[in-house]
C-alpha cells in the first residue's frame, strides 16, 4: 500500500494505523515520487492527498487511471477541501472513495477495508453474461448476438441486464421503474412496456414471439431460463 501526502504527520499517522492492521505501507511526498514508485513497484492500494507538491493528487489519479496497468488500482482520495465539487471531481476522475480532512484513523481503516470489498465482491462476479448466443459484457457496455453487435440505448442495456442478471425471475413494473429507472421524476409504468418492446425488437428474431425477454401475463417480464 502507499500513502502519498505532504504532511508528515499525517504520513505517520495513516502509515502506523494501516501497519497496525496488517498491510505494508510505503510513503511518498510528493506526485512525482509517487508515480515513480507506482511505475517502478506493484502496490494493491493508493491513499492520495489531493493537495500535493508537482503533480496534483486529481492529476495523479487521473494519469493512473489510464495507464492499463493501474487502471484498477483502489484509491481513496485525502484532501483538507470539503466541497462538494471537489468530491464530486476526485470520483469522477476515478477515486473509489473520499475523505475530508481532519478525519479519524478507524474511518479511514474501515473505507479501506469497505473499498477492498467492494472490489472483491465485483471480481467475483460474471462480467460477461450469456444467454443462449446473446453475450452481455458489462465492463465494455456491449450486447452482441451470433457475433453481431447490437445498439442498445443506456437505459435499454439496464433493463437488458438487470433482467439477464436475474434469469428466470419475474419483476413487474414498479419493480423495473425502481431497479432502472430510480429516482427519475415523471417516469410512469407504460415506460418500461415501450423499452421492453424496443429491446425485443433489437435482440430477438422475432419480435412478436421472444425467446429471450418473456412476458407473464398480468404479472411482468423475465428472461427465460431454459435459453
């Protein structure tokens, strides 16, 4: 693990708590060094303060993030700016997490720990799904059927893989406007029927009779389990 910060205090405080619980930690100082070291040696996680020396931590994680070879490296952002702009770009840019200074050293433990398994949890999951020769990438966003790539629109690929993820059980409308569509205002439930009727007509062969998104009269739709 490396703990990248100008402060020294706070360098020893992260570094004996996290030492403490088992992993190994190196520090840098600075952007610059950091990315040396991360270039240089393999670490499994970055605590970033944003504030840095040269190369700034938003800059940092963004150089990092595309780079393949610490593209997934689990970082959680430090920064004495609470905004909430600031968090907003640190997460975007492609932080896992953030935290505010002054912050307390089992909060900081606990989000390593929390991010860690949010991460396992990910890579313990499928990210290609198949049904029948429909194949559902998740990481790359992509439908493709016999080869073939299908253009689905954001939300028809939610609804797509929400049900593909969820093989053989029946959700009726609500249940898709709150798994999909959320918190979106003026949404109704005649919604899902229209997209569940452009996503037939972009992944079945035949429309009118699917094969792969089925619909249980008076209750809602599926994806079949016998594809």
């Amino acid at each position: 693990m490396l703990v990248v910060d100008d402060e020294p205090d706070i360098v020893e405080l992260v570094s004996y708590n996290l030492k403490k619980e088992g992993f190994d930690v190196a520090s840098a100082s600075d952007g610059e060094e950091a990315l040396a070291m991360l270039r240089k040696g393999a670490f499994d996680f970055l605590v970033l303060d944003l504030m840095l020396p040269g190369i700034q931590g938003m800059e940092l994680c963004r150089i990092l993030r595309n780079d393949p070879k610490t593209a997934r490296l689990p970082i959680i952002m430090l920064t004495a700016k609470s905004e909430e702009i600031d968090r907003i770009l640190g997460l975007e840019t492609g932080a896992d997490d953030y935290m505010t200074k002054p912050f307390s050293a089992r909060e900081l433990i606990a989000r390593v720990k929390a991010v860690l398994r949010r991460l396992s949890e990910k890579a313990e999951k499928p990210q290609v799904i198949r049904i029948g020769d429909m194949l559902i990438n998740k990481e790359t966003y992509s439908v493709a059927k016999k080869t073939v790539p299908i253009t689905l629109s954001s939300t028809e690929f939610k609804l797509l893989l929400y049900l593909a993820e969820r093989k053989g059980k029946i959700f009726s409308r609500d249940q898709l406007l709150d798994a999909v569509w959320k918190d979106e205002a003026f949404v109704e439930p005649r919604t899902v029927d229209v997209h569940i009727r452009r996503l037939r007509t972009q992944v079945e062969d035949d429309p009118s009779d699917p094969k792969y998104i089925k619909t249980r009269r008076g209750i809602g739709y599926y994806v079949d389990t016998d594809i």
